[in-house]
C-alpha cells in the first residue's frame, strides 16, 4: 500500500475512534480504536473480502 493511503486509513480510523469517544467517554481511545478496527473486520468478512 501507498503512504498516501495507509494515512488515509489510519485518519479514518482515528477520526471515527474520537466521536466514539465522544459518545462514550468511559471508554478508553485505545477501547474505541479497537472497536473501530473489530468493526470494520467485521464488514469485510460480512462481504466475503476476507
């Protein structure tokens, strides 16, 4: 993968990870970022992608 899109991940990630938060403020950020990641291994395996 490129730089250009592995930050692109890595700021989606970290952007969905801080409204969790925000939603969520008992959780850790390390919490809603692991979240965030479950979710969306979840949705590629849901598409057969995996």
């Amino acid at each position: 993968m490129s730089d250009w899109t592995v930050n692109f991940i890595e700021s989606s990630v970290l952007k969905t990870a801080r409204e969790l938060k925000k939603k969520n403020p008992d959780l850790t950020m390390q919490e809603c970022i692991l979240a965030v990641l479950s979710y969306e291994i979840y949705v590629i395996k849901q598409r057969k992608c995996f």
